[in-house]
C-alpha cells in the first residue's frame, strides 16, 4: 500500500496535480494513466469534427490574388480573425506564411490553405481560403491554386493601383471562368487614391467601379463585407456526395515521422479514415491514416466530403509516390483522372553541387523531399571535372533559385554551389548524322558542352517572353533606353490614367534573367513592376565562347552567349578569372575564344626570382646571360607545366555575381 501510495503521489506531483489520499492512491493512479493515455494519442489534443453538416451548397472555394505587396496576406490574417480561426492579437502578422524564408523576405512564396468556418444570414458557412504568392517567379502556385477554387479575391493597392502581376493574375483567374471579387485595400494610407483604381479596374477588366470593396486590411475596415461578397457571389463546387471518390492532391509536404502529407480538394465522394485508396499515377494501394481540414494548422476530422478541401495522411512513405495533380480513389472503384496541371517550365537553369562530394546522398535526398513540395523544379543528373557530380535544376525565375536554394539551407541544413544561371536553347540540325543520333530534327541545349557545332546546324533559337511593364510616366525615356539595350521589341504601349503607362515588350529571356529587373527597379526609383510570360523561340546569331588557359580550354566556364555580347562578356570572364588564380612560377595566359578567334585576353605574370641580384656592377652581358637562362627555364615550364584552377576560383567565377 505503502509502495502504490508513493507511486501515485509521484505521478501527481509530476502533473503537478494535489496528491491523491494513500488509501485510495491504487483507483487514483489507475484511474489517471488511460486518461493521461487518451489525452497523448487523440492526435494532439485536438477534437475531430464533423464536416457532415457543411453541405456542399454551403460551401465556397476561393483565393487571395494581388500583386507583391498588396497585402493579401494581411486581408488573410483578418479573414482568420474575424471567423474566430485565430484569436485576435497584435502577433497575427503572415500567420499563413509559415517558411522561415517568407517571414525574412516579407514575401509569400508556397499557397497555403485554411478553412473558415463563418455564420451569414443565420446560415453556417465553411469557406476554403487558399492565400498566394504574388510574385511572377510563383505564378504556378497561383494557378495550381485556381483549380481548387470557384472564385477569387483580386486586391489592388489603393495607392500603388494596378500593377504587372495584377493584370497576369486577374487574366490567370478569368481563362479560368472563375468568380472575381476586386478589392480596393490601404485606403487608409496618406496617398491612397481609390477612385483613380476603381477607375483603372473599370478600364482594365471591365468590372464596374460599384462592385470594388474599399478596405483597410490593416485596420479591419469593411473585411466583414468580404466574406458576405464571398458568399453572395462565388458559386459552391459543383461535385456530388453521391458519387465515387475523386480526390486531387493540389500540394504535399513530408514528414519525417508521418511520411506524405498531401492536400487535397475532393470533387466527389467521401473519405475517412481506414478507407483503402489508390493513386491514380503510381496504381499503388494505401490505408488512409488520418483526414482532416488546416484552421491553418492541421485540425483531424472524422471524414471529408465532396466540395472540401483538406488534408490526408496514408502511409506514403516515398516522396515520389505524392505526386502533385494526382488523382486518388477508393480500391475497386476507379474513376476518370482528373486532368491535373500542365507541367510548370523552366526558364532558368543552374548547376547544384555539393560543396563536399561526401554529402552527396544527403542532398540528393534533401532535394527529394524539397522538390515534393515545390513541384516546379526540375531535376536533371550531371557532373562537372572541377565541382563532381551534381544537378542541373530549372527554376521558373531568378527570385525562385535564390529561394528555393535559401530553403535548402535552412529546413535541410545543406550548403550548395549554385553556378551562374542559363537559359535553354535549341538547335535545328541539319546533319543527317545528328539526326539519326538524337532521332529528332531539333534538339534542346540546357548546357554549353552539348552545343553543336554550326556546320551542323541551320539555325539556333533562343527563349523569349512578352514582358509587361506597368510605370508612371514620367520613366518612359529611361526605360525604352533599357528595354532597347536588352534587344527588346516593342508590342504595344497603352496608358492607364493620366500617370500610368504599361509598356508590352518581347525580350530574349537570357536577356532579362539576370539583372534586368534590378536596373528597372533602380531606373524608375522602384515604381515600375515587371511581369512576363513565354512567348516560344526565335532565330538568334548564338555562340559557344570558351575560355583557355594556356591555349587549353576549360570546360566547366563555356558559355552560350548571343554574337553582339561576346566581347564584353569574354574580357569580364578574363579578368575575373586574372583576380582569382593563384599565380605560378610561370606565365599564364587567359584567353576568351569563339572557335579559332581570340577575342579576350588578360596575362597572369609569373612569381620571378630576382637572378641578377648577385651582380654588383661588372659587364652587362653577365646580367644579360642571367636573365636569359631564366627566360628558357619558365618557357620550359610552362610547356610542360598543367594550371589546376583552384575549385575556389571555379565558384567565384562561375556563380552569380553578389552585387547584381
């Protein structure tokens, strides 16, 4: 009794709970172990709801689109408030932007989804926020998100007005006949203007200037009538209970204990937990584990019906197997697939490596499971003699590279070597050999060392995008100058207001991807915004410029650059590459050269023993004779001497320059 009588009062003073009397210390301490038992397994703590009594014409599907920094993240914070999602607190600030990278930048770059549960008319409603990024580099996620969805929230910033990337998401959302609701918000800033954009809305998109909401997200002002416009004017889906399960897995995650996270939007059907699945992709079987809907954080369910949109855990435990734009349905009742998405392509490509070969299968996993979640990177096996086996990645822009390299280090804790971005070309071939070899007329060239010789081609051709400028117009000089610079042409140039222009133009791609929207930035003193689209290939006057070292040309620095350039890129290379070899015992020469032409040089002087310091005064041709037997020795050398370029000098040269 003794023994039982101490036990529980230890187990009580762990709790932190008044010890329970000796005599009664063996019914307490059984007593209280299944219910501390019960409290750790009911999946954290959390009650599992019951969906059943949101049907499917109480149910509405939408997302949050707008231009950088317009604030869709904080009419989401206020959405959440107001529904009882979140308490209201001064913290609520990017509560759906969880990556560390995203609160750093102040950027969102991964849609994010929460439910809302909100009582209108004496009707309970739950609505399907998803909030998205606003950046061209993230335009996938926008429309991957649209699919979910039967309407959209489109906010303009009351003082900015329209911009580049509100005038791609509204078109995004109106190919896809989807409901808009435009919103006006920051019209509580000094400068704000709303009727000039409700007058820019008007022209634009033909959305009459009655229906814009004026809001404050900040403040709260009028984000009640939001969510009422939300219900009043976006349809619910159009999906039956009735029918087999047809689910579409619109993003995932993965984790580390429970395996697969993927969320889904069901079109038909139920499901619920111990439901046997199968992937319309893989054919494989799953058990699910567990279903549930994000308040944003994971809130579980008993089941999920047709029209909702959750999440589903079911034992996948390999990041191959979530595929995103899969179909999952119920064993033994399979149904059409959905269409999914149209594969995202690149237009940027980088060499990933690691920065010590011996971490190889660690990032090659640490990509896996990133690349699950990002679905628009693109990965290709490669190697290099001077960095060792790597990765050739495609990314959809320069911002998405810095991003998704940026995420690598902080959720994978993996330091990479990112060379310099390039953009993929192709070669109409007119070889018969070539032809036979690859079993097409046309091939694509993602790396300088596949480039094919030109007597074995009739034409190269380069990317290029319509790139839409939105500026006030007093930058109209400056920024024609820049666009022409780029080998730009002009498509068309249409004026807003009185103050806004926005300038089509079409570009060469590997034009813009490094540095063109920092100089638009710096030119319009940030008030320009810039967004592009793919606009197919054009014939180009391309290269293949190599650099020599010694009349020995280093593969890992060829580059494919257009003709007109060659010469000022070929003496930049030069001289980077001077700074950054260690000098030797004898001379080295740094060449650029396109074929058999030298277009660049800069000369690395050899380390030279001073030989003619032993002579005091005497004949002259002593002195002479020194430095000739000299001379001989380092020509001697330098025939026979290699040039290890250091990997140090390979990733200063090579990777992106900082101050761009």
């Amino acid at each position: 009794m003794a023994l039982a009588g101490r036990t529980a009062a230890w187990w009580a003073r762990r709790a932190r709970l008044r010890p329970p009397c000796p005599a009664a210390a063996p019914l307490c301490l059984a007593a209280w172990l299944p219910a501390t038992g019960r409290r750790r397994y009911s999946s954290r703590g959390k009650e599992k709801l019951d969906m059943s009594i949101y049907p499917v014409e109480s149910i509405r599907n939408f997302s949050i689109i707008a231009h950088v920094d317009h604030g869709k993240s904080t009419l989401a914070d206020r959405l959440l408030e107001i529904t009882g999602t979140i308490s209201k607190t001064d913290h609520n600030k990017q509560v759906l932007d969880k990556l560390q990278v995203e609160r750093e930048r102040g950027i969102t770059v991964k849609a994010q989804s929460a439910s809302l549960f909100y009582n209108h008319e004496g009707i309970n409603y739950l609505l399907n926020l998803i909030d998205t990024p606003g950046h061209v580099d993230f335009s996938y996620e926008v429309s991957r998100s649209l699919s979910a969805c039967q309407g959209v929230i489109l906010v303009v910033d009351a003082n900015e007005g329209i911009q580049a990337q509100t005038v791609a998401n509204f078109y995004l959302a109106f190919e896809a006949q989807l409901s808009v609701i435009p919103v006006i918000n920051k019209i509580d800033l000094k400068n704000a203007d709303p009727e000039r954009v409700e007058k820019q809305i008007e022209k634009l998109f033909d959305i009459p200037a009655d229906e814009c909401i004026r809001i404050s997200a900040k403040k709260g002002t009028n984000v009640e009538k939001v969510l009422q416009k939300v219900i009043e004017k976006i349809p619910p889906p159009q999906c039956n209970t009735a029918d087999p399960l047809k689910a579409l897995v619109f993003d995932s995650t993965f984790d580390h204990y429970r395996g697969v996270v993927a969320n889904v939007a069901l079109f038909g059907g139920e499901i619920t937990k111990g439901n046997k699945i199968v992937s319309a992709h893989t054919k494989k079987r799953y058990e699910v584990s567990e279903v549930g809907i994000l308040t944003p954080n994971e809130q579980p369910t008993h089941k999920l019906y047709a029209g909702q949109v959750g999440y589903l855990i079911a034992g996948m435990k390999e990041v191959t197997e979530a595929q995103i734009g899969d179909t999952l349905f119920l064993y033994k009742q399979p149904v059409e697939p959905l269409p999914g998405f149209k594969s995202a392509k690149p237009m940027v490509f980088a060499g990933m490596y690691p920065v010590d070969q011996t971490e190889y299968n660690n990032l090659k996993s640490a990509l896996e499971r990133l690349t699950l979640n990002d679905s628009s990177v693109t990965v290709h096996r490669d190697s290099s003699l001077a960095l060792g086996a790597g990765w050739r990645l495609g990314f959809l822009g320069l911002l998405h590279m810095e991003v998704f390299n940026q995420r690598l280090e902080q959720e994978y804790n993996m330091s990479v070597i990112l060379t310099a971005p390039t953009v993929p070309y192709k070669a109409v071939l007119s070889s018969a050999k070539l032809k036979k070899e690859y079993g097409r007329g046309e091939i694509t060239i993602i790396n300088p060392a596949q480039f094919p010789d030109k007597l074995s081609v009739s034409e190269y051709l380069e990317p290029t995008i319509l790139g839409t400028i939105v500026t006030p117009h007093e930058y109209i000089g400056k920024i024609i100058a820049l666009c022409q610079d780029r080998r730009a042409v002009q498509k068309d140039m249409l004026y807003i207001d009185e103050n806004r222009v926005m300038l089509k133009y079409l570009f060469p791609l590997n034009e813009i991807v490094l540095d063109f929207y920092d100089a638009l930035k710096s030119l319009s003193s940030g008030y320009a915004s810039f967004d592009y689209e793919d606009a197919g290939y054009q014939a180009a006057d391309l290269i293949k410029m190599d650099i020599l070292l010694n009349g020995n040309p280093v593969e890992e620095l060829s580059t494919i650059i257009h003709n007109d350039k060659a010469y000022a890129t070929g003496k930049l290379l030069c001289e980077r590459l001077k700074e950054v070899i260690p000098r030797q015992l004898f001379e080295i020469a740094i060449q650029a050269a396109i074929g058999k032409k030298i277009i660049a040089r800069e000369t690395l002087k050899a380390y030279r023993k001073n030989v003619v310091a032993k002579c005091y005064g005497g004949d002259i041709t002593r002195r002479m004779k020194l430095l000739k037997r000299q001379a001989e020795g380092k020509r001697l050398m330098r025939k026979i001497g290699n040039v290890e370029v250091p990997r140090d000098a390979f990733i200063s040269v090579l990777k992106r320059e900082t101050d761009k």
